[in-house]
C-alpha cells in the first residue's frame, strides 16, 4: 500500500466511525466528521498532512 492510498483509506474509517458515533453516543462527534474533511481540504492545498509523515514513517512508499 502506498501513503496516497493509506490516507484515503484513513480518512474513509474515521469518517465512518464519526457517523457510528454520532448515532450511537453524541451528535458532538459530527465534529470528528468536520476535522477529518477540513484536513482533507487543507492538504489539497498546501500538499501536506500530518497522516502522510506518519506513514511514511512507518515505511510506506510515496
């Protein structure tokens, strides 16, 4: 797997469990929902998210 595809695939799992929680525990957890996309939409831009230095430090390739 390569970092592009771990990002998405992050992202995709806690917007999932955003909305698991917002039924289950609190709407509160729709915040979740919002930080994960305004990351998303920040790293379009500036071509850099914190994900991204995770994974690579965990050895995936660019």
């Amino acid at each position: 797997m390569r970092v592009d595809e771990a990002v998405r695939l992050l992202a995709g799992i806690m917007i999932l469990l955003s909305i698991a929680l917002t039924i289950w525990v609190s709407q509160w957890w729709l915040l979740l929902t919002a930080f994960v996309a305004l990351n998303l939409m920040q790293s379009a831009f500036s071509k850099w998210c914190p994900a991204i230095s995770v994974f690579r430090k965990l050895g995936l390739k660019p």
